[in-house]
C-alpha cells in the first residue's frame, strides 16, 4: 500500500499496531480540515507490525497525551520533505482530562466542573494517580 | 498563603516548629489567649465528626478567636448541589481560615484550589487526616521524645483508616522506622501506601496477628473499624471485631509501649486497658488541640 510522503507535516511513526485509531481520537486529528492519513499493520523490522499517522499540515500537537497512550512512538516534524526533528515521547508528568478517576469516593466523580487530573507517580512503572485521592490510573 | 491537604506538605523541620510551638502553648497558654483576636475559623463539616470539629472549635477559641460553620451537609449549600469549589468561595469572604471535612476523598484539595484563605483537611473519606496526624506526632513526641528507632504496630482497619495512611507518611520520613500491619486480609494497608514504603526502603511486616508482633512494638496505634467506608453491612460486621485489645494482649508487650488510638473508639480496646499507663488515647485527644493551634497560629502567619 502506498501513501504518498508529505512535504510539510507530521508523521508519528512507530505506533503499536492497534493504538493508531486511539491516538487519531485522542489528538482530535478528525477535526483537520487537511489530509491525514491513519496507516495500520505496516511491516516493520523492529516492531512486526506498526500503525503510522501522516499529517500533511505544518501543526503543532500534543505529544505529552503520545507518551502515556504509546510511549514508543517517534514524532517526526517534515519541512519541505525532509525530516527536521525526530521526537521520543517522555512521559507526561501530568494528565489533564485524558482518563477518569474509577474511585467511587473521589470528589472528580460528583463535582460535574473539575477537570479529571492525574499526576505522574513513578516513571519507571508508569503509574498515574489522581490528583485529588491518588487512585492508581487503570 | 499555604493550606493544609497532605501532612506530607509539612517539611520535618516545620513539624518540629509546630511540636515546639504545641509545647509551649502546653507550658504557657495565657501568652497565646490572644493570638487570634478578630480572626474566624469556618469548620465546614460534610459529614458529622463531633471531636475534631470541637477540637478545632476549642483550639480557635483557646487562641481568642470565632468559629462560623456547619456540621453536617444536610444544613449546608451543597444540599441545594452547591459544588465544593464555590462553597470555598463563598466561605472565604467570611472566614480567615477553613477547616473541611468531606466524606469524598480530594474534596479539601479542590477547596484549597478555590478559596482565597487557608484551608485544614479536617478528614476526606477515607484518604488522608493530616490533623489527627499531628496529634499523633506530639503524643509520640512526648511519650517517646524521639520519631527515629522507634517500631511501630497498626492495627486494625489499614485499608479504609486514613489515620493511619497519614501517619505512616509522617513517621517514614524518619531514620530506623518499623512498620507492623496488623489487620485482616480484607482490611490490608493500599498498595499505594506500600509502594511508597518500599521505594524509600522503609521496613515493614504485614500480619494478621496481634498477640505476637506486639512483643516487639515501642508504639500499638490501635483503630476502628468503620462502619461508615463500607457499601456492604454484611462484610462490616463479620469484620468489625477483628481485633480487640485487651490487658492478656498486653501481657507479653513492652513496659513503656505508648497506645494510641484516633478515637472514637467501639470496642477495640477493653475500658480495662483505660488506666494502664500505657493508655496515651485520651492524652492524644488534648494534644490535638494543642497542635491545631499550633497549625492556625502557623497558617495565619500569626507571631
């Protein structure tokens, strides 16, 4: 299968196979008025199999919410065909509004305004706990 | 302008300020009758809890001050559906501090986000209750004059007992600290708490027998089991008396062993044990007033 290169854009490569519809959700790519194109179980030497995103838009995203969704991803920037940065995801320190607290006695579950908050508790195991009752993200 | 959510925001040396501060309002409580004169806690009580709203009442009172508030959400705004963001705002046009108890654990840190003066974690759910914390520090500091070597049993309800979570917290950030969990299967100190003890390599057994691992305590913080953080009357009553302390527990435990507990209490330590020289329990309840005057004077950057 063939999709053309992109002269400006993005391309998040390296997105395990299966995860590309989420991360085309999670970073509202639906709301592009440019092309994108969702690439899924692309063969690849490292991975098996891989999903690409190609964006053919000079945008900015965020690569935090890449980080704790896949963290293996690569975020290549393209300027006039050519790759000019190629990013590695760290994981965020903080979570906004991405996942729901599941503890029924944590205030984010009644109080309909807050934002749902968690922080980054231990990089090495990637665990998030809520900002308000330190429920580990599942 | 600092609130109070999370004993952990207190650096070992303030702790140590607000226990000198605690000693010496002990010592000399006339020099602080007038510390907070025209000043007014709010206690804002989402689910009743007559000692420690009293004992902030007492602690505020005791340094001159006024005390506005509610004592359970049925007589406050949120029964209209107020959210606990603007019940902070509000409050905070009418009192220089807050003291917030929620049944709902995070609610006093969404408070503290939102008001424009201090705010106390009186107790969230069953997460932290930085307060009863202090009172624990300056009856240990006072019956043991020391937080480092010290080994120290928690029984009963580790799960749900936010005392505890909060203590543990306090007391790991000090050298040769022991920790013995004594509680049932179903009642096992969160995981998240037993991480934070193995990431700083702090020592601790988990047990579901009393009679042995109290041979070794310098401290037997004793708790309730509560009816109020289980969904299920079935599962609270088969394991509400787990664990009951009584003066043939104490036999085989060490002379100068300190007892505590947050109070109230059911029927978890015999009233026989009242008299014991160990008994520090009813110690802790005055030494938690002294160390809420302690924090307001501190949080009211009163000198």
């Amino acid at each position: 299968m063939k999709v053309d290169s992109i002269k400006n854009g993005i391309v998040i490569d390296h997105i395990t196979a299966g995860k590309g519809m989420e991360i085309y959700s999670l970073l509202g790519l639906d709301q592009l008025e440019c092309s994108v194109a969702l690439i899924r179980n692309v063969p690849s030497r490292k991975m098996g199999k891989k999903d690409i995103i190609k964006i053919d838009a000079d945008i900015v995203i965020d690569t935090a919410i890449l980080g704790f969704v896949d963290p293996d991803i690569t975020v290549n920037i393209i300027k006039d065909n050519k790759i000019i940065d190629k990013k590695t995801i760290e994981l965020p320190e903080k979570l906004v509004d991405v996942l729901k607290c599941k503890n029924p006695r944590c205030i984010s579950m009644t109080e309909q305004e807050l934002s749902h908050i968690f922080t980054l508790a231990d990089r090495e195991n990637r665990v998030y706990r809520c900002l308000y009752c330190e429920t580990k993200a599942k | 302008m600092r609130s109070l959510i999370d004993i952990l925001e207190l650096s070992t040396k303030e702790l140590d300020e607000l226990i000198s501060t605690a000693d010496d309002i002990i010592e000399n409580p006339q020099k602080y009758a007038h510390k907070c004169d025209g000043k007014k806690l709010a206690t804002l009580f989402f689910e009743p809890s007559t000692r420690t709203r009293l004992s902030f009442e007492a602690a505020m009172y005791e340094l001159g001050g006024n005390v506005i508030g509610f004592s359970e959400a049925q007589s406050s705004s949120a029964s209209k559906g107020e959210s606990v963001a603007d019940t902070a705002k509000v409050i905070s046009c009418y009192a220089d501090i807050i003291a917030m108890r929620h049944p709902k654990e995070g609610a006093p840190l969404v408070a503290s986000m939102n008001a424009t003066v201090p705010v106390i974690n009186a107790g969230d759910g069953g997460h932290n209750h930085p307060t009863q914390t202090l009172a624990d520090l300056l009856t240990i500091h006072r019956e043991k004059g020391r937080f480092n070597n010290l080994t120290v049993g928690l029984c009963g309800d580790l799960k749900f007992g936010r005392t505890v979570h909060s203590l543990i917290a306090a007391l790991r950030r000090y050298e040769n600290v022991k920790f013995i969990l004594i509680s049932p299967a179903e009642l096992k100190l969160p995981d998240y708490v037993k991480e934070s003890l193995t990431k700083d390599n702090v020592d601790f057994v988990e047990t579901t027998n009393l009679e042995e691992a109290i041979k070794e305590l310098d401290i037997l913080y004793m708790t309730r089991v509560q009816r109020e953080r289980f969904f299920n009357e079935e599962e609270y009553l088969r394991l509400k008396d787990s664990y009951i302390l009584t003066p043939e527990k104490l036999v085989n435990a060490k002379k100068d062993m300190a007892i505590l507990h947050p109070l109230p209490r059911v029927n978890e330590i015999s009233v026989a044990i009242d008299n014991d020289p160990r008994a520090c329990y009813f110690k802790q309840v005055l030494y938690g007033k002294y160390m809420r005057m302690a924090l307001i004077l501190k949080l009211l950057e009163v000198e």
